[in-house]
C-alpha cells in the first residue's frame, strides 16, 4: 500500500511543481513589460464649459391693450412680419352691464350738451345785443365746448365697445393687433374664439404671441464659479448644438453676470455668447447646446499625457525608457493642461518614451 501511494504521490507532486514554476515565471514576465507613450508635438487648449440653448437676442410678447374675443388671426407660426403688418383682430366683447353703462354715458352726455348749447345760443344771441359782459359770454362758451368734448369721448367709447374701431384727432384707432418689430413669429398662444384679457397697468394680460429677430441669435448658458474667474468679454467660444451633432458654430463671449445663482448645490453664473456667421445652417430658438469658451491654446508644443506626471512638494517626476529597457525618473517642468494632457516645458524632448504602469490590482482580504 505504501508503495502505491508513492506511486501516485512523486507525480502528483511533480505536476504541481511545473505549473507553481510556469506562474511564477509569466507571472514575472508580465511584470517586466512595461506599457510605454511618446513624448510628441500638439495642440492644447483650456476651456471653461458653459451648459445652455440658442436664443434670440431679442424676443418680445404680444398682447392686446382692448378686451374681448379673437376674432380673426393673420399669421401663422414661422411666418416673417415687418413692423406695422397686422397680426390679430380683437373682437370687443363687452358684458351687458358694460355696455349698458357706456350707452348711457352717451345720452347723458346728449343731454347735457343739448342743455348747454341752448344756453350758450341765448347767451350768443344776449351778447349780440351787448346785454352781457364779455367774462360772461367766454364762461358761457367754455362750458358749451367742455360738452361738446365730452359728447365726442362718450361716442369714441361706445364706438370702441361696439366694434373696436374709432377715429381720435384724425387718427384711426381700431383693435387690429400689428407687430412692432421685423422678425419671425415663433409661437401663437391663442386660437380663434378664445377670451382675450387686456394689457393695464394692474394685470398682465393675455400673451397673444411671441416675436423675434432670428438673424441675431445668441448662446445663453451657466459656467461653475470655477471657470468664471478666468473668463472675460471678447474671449472666443465654439458652440456644439445638440441638433447639429457633426458640426459646431463660433461665437465671442459678450456678457458675464456679475451675480451667481445656485442650481442643485452648485454654484453657476450666466453667460452669453454672440454667434457668428452660420452660413447655410439653420438654427432654432430653443436648441439645447454646450459652448466651450477658449481661455488659453498653445500648438505645436509637447506634451505629456498628466496621468503618467507625478507631483510631489512642487516637484513633477515621470518615468521613461531609454532604448536598452532602462528605467530613469526624470523632473520635468510643465505648462497649459488641459486635464488629459499636459505641456512640458522642461526635461524631456520628443520622442522619448514614458513608462505607464499597469493600475495596482486591489486584492479582497
């Protein structure tokens, strides 16, 4: 029994030993190559992100001074109007107390002027016998025309409340609705029939439509209090629009706010870029975008990629291989990042290779 355990340990045993061997020699073989990275020529660029949309620089609501009803709508959605063009016809819609109220103005105001008028006649007719005094005759006449005018403003009212149109001091005023800017109509908020509340200065009133000039659109976006410090008007911006994934837009930083706001525990201030020229693209207010604001470029320098740079009291070391396998650390000095890589300025020259380690595996306990 004895002899035939041997038998089966010695080889069992022997297995065993070659493959502890072969581990630990690829094992060691593993841990002698190195993974290395040039040292090269390029291009590197720091830059605050701003996230935001495209908007017009110049957007305006419309809304109506007369209420009532829609009655007719003369645009439509992406239209293009100049200022003046027609846009809305606002029905008066008087409630019957309303207009009952203004009619009546109207007759009190007949018979008011009915009275004065002929009293100012037998005034007129007095003063021609030389009966009463000049004072008399002008007090007479400035009572005869205050009726008349209110008369006249008691018809203008009815006439609004009846149909919206009037005419006051030879000027034609109606309840058409006409753009006072050159632009595109971006959205109607009413239909045809729906109530209109009108614009004074104690309600806001009814927003009937938006207006803007699409030819200038600008980028308004937030940057982290980080980035702003560094940032200043005229500094050059690239702009990725969400709805133009391969291409990009240039523009120029214009505005910076001189006050931050806080968005879900950061800390963010606003910023708007002027977009440049287009071209033949088409963009849309309201398209979601990123800009990236170029606060410094350098090219045709080298550089190093950061994660193989370690920093110690000050000092920057890296590891790089000479043509026969050796390993030296070098100080190196270091310039513009751009958070991937990183300028050398000192210490190393192009084409030297640096030593990239492989991660360190965390073992379970």
């Amino acid at each position: 029994m004895l002899k035939k355990a041997l038998l089966i340990g010695i080889p069992l045993i022997l297995v065993a030993a070659i493959v502890l061997f072969f581990a630990r020699n690829g094992s060691a073989k593993k841990e002698d190559v190195v993974k290395t990275v040039p040292v090269k020529k390029g291009s590197i660029v720091d830059k605050a992100l701003a996230v935001g949309k495209i908007d017009p620089r110049r957007e305006i609501s419309v809304k109506s001074k007369i209420g009532g009803i829609v009655r007719k709508i003369y645009v439509q959605v992406g239209d293009q109007v100049k200022t003046g063009d027609p846009l809305m016809d606002i029905a008066p819609d008087p409630t019957p107390i309303e207009y009952a109220e203004v009619k009546r103005q109207v007759e009190l105001a007949e018979v008011t002027f009915d009275n004065i008028k002929t009293e100012f006649e037998r005034t007129t007719s007095l003063r021609d016998k030389q009966l009463i005094s000049s004072q008399e005759f002008d007090s007479k006449k400035a009572d005869y025309e205050e009726a008349e005018l209110r008369l006249k403003m008691a018809k203008e009212k009815l006439a609004l409340t009846e149909s919206g149109r009037t005419e006051v001091a030879d000027r034609k005023v109606d309840n058409i609705i006409r753009s006072s800017i050159s632009g595109m109509v971006l959205s109607l908020s009413v239909e045809e029939g729906d109530p209109v509340v009108p614009l004074t200065s104690y309600q806001a009133g009814t927003e009937l439509m938006s207006l803007a000039y699409m030819e200038d659109l600008i980028f308004k976006g937030n940057v982290d209090e980080i980035d702003v410090g560094k940032l200043h008007a005229g500094m050059p911006a690239v702009i990725e629009i969400g709805a133009m994934p391969n291409d990009t837009v240039r523009g120029t930083l214009s505005l910076i706010s001189p006050k931050a706001h806080k968005d879900q525990g950061s800390t963010l201030f606003e910023v708007e870029i002027a977009i440049g020229e287009t071209g033949s693209r088409l963009l849309r207010a309201g398209y979601s975008a990123n800009a990236n604001i170029i606060i410094n470029r350098k090219d045709s320098i080298l550089m190093a990629p950061e994660r193989l740079l370690k920093v110690s009291d000050t000092i920057t070391t890296c590891e790089v291989q000479d043509s026969t396998g050796v390993v030296t650390t070098k100080t190196v000095k270091t310039g513009l990042s751009d958070g991937i890589n990183m300028e050398i300025t000192e210490g190393l020259n192009e084409g030297e290779m640096l030593v990239e380690r492989p991660p360190k595996e965390i073992k379970p306990e």
